[in-house]
C-alpha cells in the first residue's frame, strides 16, 4: 500500500441509517479513510453464503493497492467486506449477516440476541454517527435554545416502520401528551413523518413555547442542538437510529410507540429499559438517573485493542 493510500474503507450502503453505522465508526477511528458507495444489482437480493462481488451493480472501486481494514453493516454489504479479507483486509461488520465467524469484529445489538462468540461484540441499540465531541459542538452552535423555558423536551420523530406518511392523529395525541409535561418543545419530523402530520403536530404544540423543523426545510437541521440542550428525551419507536443516538445525551430517554413496530424493534425497546437507558412514554415525565452510552466510541476502541488497524 502506498502512502497516499487510506488504510481503512468504508463499504456504504444505498441506506442511509445502514451507511452511517460503518460511517459512524471509521469516523472515531481518527484515520483517513475512503468511502465506497454501493450500489445493487439484483443478485443483492439472495443471502450470498460466499465471499463474493456478484450482488454489485459497479465494481469498479474494487482494485488494489488493497486496504488494511474495511467496515461494512447491512447483510448485503458482508459478501463485499469477506471478498476483500481473501485479499489480506481486516473486517469489521454490523448487523447481523452471512459468514459472521470470517468477521474480524462482528458488531451487534443486544435486541438481535445473538450468542456469544470471541468476534462478537455486543452493543445497545446501533452504530451511528453521533459522538460527544459533535454534541458538545451543537451546544455552542444552538446556545440560543438555552432561553427556552424549562424542562426542554426534545421530540424526535419518525414514521411508519415500511412507507411514508404518519398518520396525523398519532402525530397530534403525541404533540398534546408532550406540551402537557413541557416548559418547551424541540421537534424535529422526519421524511417518513409526512406533511400532514408535521402540521397535525405543529398545531398541538401551539400551547407552549417550541421549535419544530420539518423534514425538507431550508434552514440547518437543528437536531443536533436539540438533542444537546434537551431535559428529556421522548423518541418514536420506529427509528433505531435515533433511539441509539439519543443514549449518547445524559437526557433522560422515553420511547413513544407509534402502533406498527414489530418484533426486532420493540426488543429493541426491551432491551434499552433492561441497561436502564429508556422508559416507555407512558412513565414520563418522571425523571430517572441514566449515565450517556457512548456505544460507537466504545467499537472504536475495541477495534484498536484488537489490533485491526496496527502497522
């Protein structure tokens, strides 16, 4: 490998939240790093059992000088990342996939309860890309959210679990439960919230003092700032990544079920109330000692431990 080339690739997923859990990590990691974003073909579809290139529709990125480590999430990532340990890279996968005991480091949720193995690493929630250092920035950036009144509830909502488009009853009981605990709000919708229910939860927020951004708006997503000058947390349970992201705050963290979760999501939720890290909205506002979960810089450190990025 020569000097101009990054030791470490990312293999990226077309999915955002896939992507960002192998982004999220190399970015700890503090090296240079190269990103390869992937793109399908329809072989993608079948679970490859082999270290193979067949499910990609571009393999033009794939050449050497070959990487010392590469890190993947997302079943369909993990042929790509085992095709390149035939040619000499560490592996570091998230999520659960094919070939787990050819990982070098095989990242996984407690919710996906997966036996112990010497390459496993178990983690709450997932990997993501949000670290202290980047809240501790937000909270400079946004300090003019400080003048809210108190508590500040963060409102971090989703959508439906398959589609776009919350229904703006739920959306509304969700906004009246919160303004009815809230000195102020911060909400932010997602794309699968929809428009509807973004202005369904606008209206019931009237009552109190908030900020909300919808999903497409030309301001700065405020998110960020939000999550670092909130009091508390209440977060639907549709979106994993947000719900990983939210342990990284000391806010207290309640989870608002939005009626469609299945079963992978609601172990999620069991599982973040058995480490004390979560209740259900149902208990809110009663505040509750919870210490951050720095989940992603904890990976980092393994990864390090391990060795995977000596020499």
């Amino acid at each position: 490998m020569s000097p101009g080339d990054p030791p470490l690739w990312v293999l990226a997923d077309p999915r955002a939240g896939t992507a960002a859990q192998a982004i999220g990590i190399a970015e700890r990691l503090g090296r240079p790093f190269r990103t390869i974003d992937l793109e399908w073909a329809r072989w993608a579809r079948l679970p490859l059992p082999v270290p193979t290139l067949l499910g990609l529709a571009d393999r033009s990125a794939f050449r050497p000088p070959w990487p010392r480590l590469v890190i993947s999430a997302g079943r369909r990532s993990a042929p790509v990342a085992l095709w390149l340990k035939r040619r000499g890279a560490g592996v570091v996968h998230c999520m659960r996939a094919p070939g787990s005991a050819g990982f070098d480091l095989h990242v996984v949720g407690a919710h996906d309860r997966m036996p112990p193995a010497p390459n496993r690493l178990e983690i709450l929630g997932a990997a993501h890309r949000i670290s202290p250092a980047r809240l501790a920035e937000a909270r400079d950036r946004f300090a003019a959210l400080a003048a809210l009144p108190s508590p500040r509830v963060g409102l971090l909502l989703g959508g439906p679990v398959r589609g776009e488009g919350l229904d703006p009853a739920i959306a509304a009981a969700l906004g009246r439960r919160v303004a009815g605990f809230a000195g102020s709000v911060m909400a932010t919708a997602s794309r699968r919230t929809g428009a509807a229910a973004t202005a369904a939860l606008a209206e019931t927020l009237s009552p109190v003092p908030h900020r909300l951004h919808g999903w497409g708006g030309a301001d700065e997503n405020p998110l960020l700032g939000f999550m670092a000058w909130a009091d508390l947390l209440v977060v639907s349970g549709d979106s994993v990544s947000m719900l990983s992201e939210a342990l990284v705050t000391a806010a207290p963290v309640f989870i608002a079920p939005l009626g469609d979760e299945g079963p992978r999501h609601l172990a999620l939720h069991e599982s973040l109330y058995a480490a004390g890290q979560a209740r259900p909205l149902a208990r809110a506002p009663a505040p509750y000692a919870r210490e951050s979960r720095d989940e992603v810089g904890r990976i980092a450190a393994e990864i390090m431990k391990r060795g995977l990025l000596a020499g």
